[in-house]
C-alpha cells in the first residue's frame, strides 16, 4: 500500500457525533415550495441517524468455512 494512503489512514480525524434538533421552516417558504419540493423535505433524514444494531449474518457454508479456518490457525 503506497505511504501516503497509510498515512492518511492514520492521520483521520473520528469526531464525536452532535446530535442537531431540526430546523423549523417557515410558513410563508413552505407555502411557496412546490408539491415536489414538499415531499422531498418529507423525506430527508439527518446524516447523524446511523444503524446501531447491524450484524452481518453469514450462509451457513461461510459460517463453516470460517470455524474451520480458526480452527486450522488455532492448531499451528
């Protein structure tokens, strides 16, 4: 891997996530946005809401593979 990759790598900054009430609109500006628009604010969500609760589930056959090669490391 080249060293400017490895560096920037280590050189990445991992903030704490803020989280950010939502903004109110004003009546007057929602009133001017099209049915478009309207329905695309509806939509939106906070980049801040992440999953929390994922867990890669594996096919059995991975799930096989995978025991078996802890176990072969575990024997050497």
């Amino acid at each position: 891997m080249p060293q400017s990759y490895i560096f920037r790598m280590v050189a990445m900054d991992f903030r704490r996530v803020v989280s950010e009430a939502p903004m109110d609109i004003d009546a007057d500006i929602r009133n001017d946005l099209t049915p478009e628009d309207c329905a695309r604010m509806a939509r939106v969500k906070s980049s801040l809401n992440k999953y929390s609760g994922f867990q890669d589930t594996l096919p059995q056959d991975e799930m096989d593979e995978k025991i078996q090669e802890e176990e072969r490391r575990s024997l050497v």
